[in-house]
C-alpha cells in the first residue's frame, strides 16, 4: 500500500470542523491518560508482596509487570488503529469500562496464573492512554500539535510515576489488593465523564478494511523513517527507565533501609517534578529545536546512572538521579511524539500504535531482565545495565542526525 493510496483511503480532517479543544478537555485528556497509564505501572512497588502472595520467586516477579507490557502491546497492534476507521470517543470511552472490569479480575485473582492473565488483558485495555494522545492530538491546531501533546503526554508520565506512591500508601494501609479495587471505581467514573465531556465525532466511511488497517502499520514502518528511528529510540528509553524501577523495590525494603511501600512509592514524587519541568519539549520541538532537545535529554539519562549508582551511599543520590532520568524520559517521549505526528495526519493513530509498540517492547524486556540481574548482579549490576541502555541510545541517536527528514524537524 502506497503512501498516496493509504491517504486517499483515509477520510480526511476537515480543519473548518475541527472541534474546538478547550482548556477543561486538555485536562480531562491527561487526566483521563494518567490514571490509564497507572494501572499498568501500580505493580512496580508491589511485586515482592504480590509475588509473596500468589507465589512467584522474587527472581519471577518481573514477570507481573511483562505480562501487563505483554498486553499493551498487543493492544497498541490490535485496538489502537482502530481509531483511525471510527468514532475515537466511543472506543475510548468503551476501553474504560472494560478496564474497569480487568482491574476488578485483579483484585480478586486468587492465584498467580489468573493475576498474570488478568493484568495481561488490563494492559491490553490500558492502550486507550495512546487513543487520548492521537485523538488530542488531531483536535489541536498543528502549530500547537507539540504542545498539546506534551500536556496529555505529561498526565501520562505523571500517572507512570505518581502511580508508585498511591500504589505503596494504600498497600501499606488496607494490602495490594485495594489499589486495583480502588482503581476500578475511579476507572469506570472518569469513563462516564469522558462520556459527557470529548468532543463528538462525525464516524466517516472508512475506506480500508480492519486486515487492510493493521497490515498498514507495516507499510507506514517502512515508508516513514522518522517513525522508525524514534520508534527505536522509544523501545530504549523505556527499556532504560524500566531497569531502574522494576528492581527497585528490592533494595529500598531490605537493609540498611528498610523503607514501607508508601516511602517508596514516594520516590515517584522526586520523576514527577522531572517529568513536569519536560512537559514544554514538546513547544521546543515546535519551535525547530528536537534533535537539540533529544540530545540533551539522552545524555541526561545516561548521566542520571551515576547518582543512582550511590543508593547505598544516601537515599539522596537516588532521589536526584530519579529526577535527572524521568526528565530525560519525557522529553524524548514528547519530543519523539511531536516529530511523527508531522508526517502523516489521516494517520495519526496508527503512527501512535506503531511507535508505542516499541516502547512496549522495551518496556517489557527492561522489567523482566532488570529483576534477574538484580538477583544475580545486585545493585550494581542494574546500574550497569542502565547505563550501558543509555549510551547505546544516545549513540543510535547521533547515528541517525543525517537520515531523519527535516520535515520532522523544521519550525512550524
């Protein structure tokens, strides 16, 4: 399928429809986004007590978190393109209520093969945090596309980070168990308030099959090489942040620290304030300055590694490193999403499935390698691995300056 022929394909956007995005909706979209988002990422302070619990080895219990990446990257291939063929408010919104049935599964799962399935199919679900990226992104004007993106995508960073100290607070007050619980209620009301509240969409005929729509993302791979350099980019950035928080817990409980599971999910606070000073990349990247913004966030993290490397120097050292690393994080992520939204509009969620896809793989390999070399290595060894993460990506980085189109890059 041609780049032409999938475009003609597409119902275009007409911009003298486009429905106004409000101030209110902005916020209702990175709302909504974190709390999806947090779902998947609530496990990460709770594996020692959810692997005690159900009986997964502590050497295992990376494999929670794998099985929910597992599932949204599925998701990203199977649900999110679907937003380009119908009503992306119905699919969004149908996507909270299901979730809110998944977390409910969780809750209650009584042992560790339903638990795995279940945050299996909640990250499925948990895919709708990209529909309200791609959807806000389609509603803003494309001056404004970076911006807008990196406020929803900064409610999604938010939720990734915040979601440790929530998850630890009430695991230490009332067990692990009641952050699912709880999860579900809030789920399935801010699913009814995105009812009331997202703009109306006019469903088009669609001019391409649902095969034809997911054989697609192949195509649009291989015709897009922005799309494929930062999508490879994403797939390391989180693989990276993902080795520092999976093994995390492991250290922190155990001596000389000793910490409960709400101090450490505190340490979630320290990414937040990181993740909101990156949240204007995306306005840079408008202005004409992504690879400059890429390239200062990469080596960011690749510096973050050393800090964090003297955990058992002072808790400080890893409070600065955590901070120095999500900042790094989110404003590649925004920067990333800002370049590819550029290159194809009609296609704005398949570009999302496409791209995140990787981060889900990283995502997923990060956890499950970081826990056995935590097991095997220590300490040391994450921070290793993290490094060695970092500066391989920001290698792969300087690699591509030349092949990435200016298109992508230019001031608009």
């Amino acid at each position: 399928m041609s780049a032409s022929s999938d475009a003609a394909a597409m119902p275009s956007a007409n911009p003298d429809v486009r429905p106004v995005l409000s101030s209110a909706t902005l916020l209702l979209f990175a709302m909504a986004g974190g709390l999806a988002v947090a779902n998947v990422y609530f496990a990460h302070p709770l594996l020692d007590v959810m692997a005690d619990d159900l009986g997964l080895s502590r050497a295992t219990a990376g494999l929670i978190v794998a099985a929910s990446q597992v599932g949204y990257a599925l998701g990203l291939v199977f649900l999110v393109p679907l937003g380009d063929l119908f009503d992306r408010r119905k699919l969004i919104v149908g996507h909270f209520l299901l979730s809110a049935i998944a977390l409910l599964s969780i809750g209650f799962a009584a042992n560790s093969a339903l638990l795995l399935v279940s945050m299996g199919v909640m990250g499925l679900l948990a895919v709708v945090t990209q529909a309200l990226v791609a959807y806000a992104a389609s509603l803003a004007e494309p001056a404004r596309r970076g911006h807008v993106v990196g406020i929803v995508t900064s409610g999604i960073v938010l939720g990734i980070l915040l979601a440790r100290a929530v998850a630890g607070a009430l695991t230490d007050v009332s067990g692990w168990r009641s952050v699912y619980l709880s999860s579900a209620v809030l789920t399935l009301l801010i699913g009814l308030a995105l009812w009331r509240s997202l703009p109306r969409q006019t469903r088009q005929p669609a001019g391409l099959s649902y095969p034809a729509l997911i054989l697609s993302l192949a195509t649009l791979f291989g015709e897009e090489p922005v799309l494929r350099i930062r999508a490879i980019i994403a797939m390391l950035i989180f693989a990276n942040i993902t080795t520092l928080l999976a093994p995390l817990v492991m250290p922190l409980s155990a001596p000389p620290f000793e910490l409960s599971h709400a101090q450490i999910g505190l340490f979630g606070l320290a990414g937040a304030a990181g993740a909101l000073a990156a949240s204007r990349a995306g306005g840079i990247a408008d202005r004409g300055y992504a690879q400059h913004m890429t390239g200062i966030a990469l080596l960011m993290m690749l510096l973050a590694w050393g800090p964090i490397a003297l955990l058992g120097t002072s808790l400080w050292w890893l409070i600065a490193g955590v901070l120095v690393i999500d900042f790094g994080l989110q404003a590649v992520h925004v920067t990333n999403q800002a370049m590819i939204y550029r290159v194809r509009p009609e296609a704005q969620n398949r570009l999302t499935a496409a791209y995140m896809v990787f981060y889900s793989i990283g995502s997923a390999g990060g956890s499950a390698v970081s826990t056995w070399v935590y097991a095997h290595a220590g300490w040391n060894g994450v921070c290793l691995l993290g490094a060695g993460i970092s500066l391989f990506t920001l290698g792969f980085w300087a690699a591509t300056l030349r092949t990435t189109p200016q298109a992508a890059t230019r001031a608009l």
